[in-house]
C-alpha cells in the first residue's frame, strides 16, 4: 500500500491529510502547538488518536517516542551518520529493532527488519512538489506506525540539521 505525504505535514501546530493510493483520506497528522517537547497524533480518518508521537525529555540524543494508547510502541534515536547517508534505530517494545537508512533529507530511505524491507519512503514516484510517498512493502506491517516512524525520522534529521 502506497500513502501520499504532502511536506507541510512537519510543522508543528498544523493538521494535514496522508491520502492513500486511490486518493482517500488515510491518516491525519495533528501537529500540537505551544507544547514543552514537538508533539504530533497520527489520526485516522474518524478523528480517532491511532498514535502519539513525541520528543523524548531529558535524553542524551534527541529521541522520539511513538504510543498507541498509554503504551509505548517504539522510541526512535539516530544510530550513526555518514556523509551520504543517516542511520536510525528503532527499538519497539517486545525488543525488536528496526534498521532506517537512507537519504533521509532527500526522502530516499528504507524502513529494514533483519535485512527485509518494510517500507520504502520515495519522492521519485512523485511528480507534485514537496510531497513523497510511504511505500510500505510487507502486508502484515502496521501502516500507521512505519508513517509514525517515517514522521519521527524526518523530523529528527531537519533537528539535527537545524531546520526545525
């Protein structure tokens, strides 16, 4: 299942649509304004909360966390940088670790468990400006938390790079 994310979606305080590949409505990004730590709830398209995400306080790296509920789903932390390429680790709960690699900037990168990819996150199937696509490969992945990942990388890399 391909989604369709417009690049507006970061901006704290704003709510935008992540369209499925038919155009419909899938999720909606609700970023929270006038917050201590950046906050955002991926919601589905009834206006249910499906997942929190937020900036871990207090952490030695910037951090992020994804809950659904009051539970923790995975925290979310840069793992190595390279010139070409950004790293990120993605620790889920029961102690599974997802491997997120790529041109992260660029919007060219890959969501891995153990060498098999879950996702592909692309600008290049794209023709509209500033938008990209969640590509997610694996059926049985949760497509609302490898968006809530792909949220939290990007988000962590324009940090770090100072455009936030």
């Amino acid at each position: 299942m391909r989604y369709e994310v417009r690049e507006r979606l970061f901006a704290v305080g704003e709510d935008y649509w992540i369209e499925d590949e038919q155009g419909h409505k899938a999720f909606l990004v609700d970023g929270k304004a006038m917050r201590l730590r950046d906050t955002f709830e991926l919601k589905g398209p009834d206006g249910r909360v499906l997942i929190d995400i937020h900036e871990k306080m207090f952490a030695l790296r910037d951090t992020m966390v994804i809950e659904r509920g009051d539970e923790v789903l995975a925290k979310i932390k840069r793992k190595r940088l390279s010139l070409l390429r950004n790293h990120y680790r993605v620790e889920l709960i029961d102690g599974t670790e997802l491997d997120v690699s790529g041109k992260i900037l660029d919007r060219e990168f890959v969501v891995e468990y153990d060498g098999e990819m879950l996702a592909h996150i692309s600008r290049r199937w794209l023709r509209v400006r500033d938008t990209y696509g969640v590509d997610v490969i694996r059926e049985d992945a949760d497509p609302a938390l490898i968006i809530a990942v792909a949220v939290c990388v990007i988000h962590l890399a324009e940090k770090e790079r100072g455009e936030d």
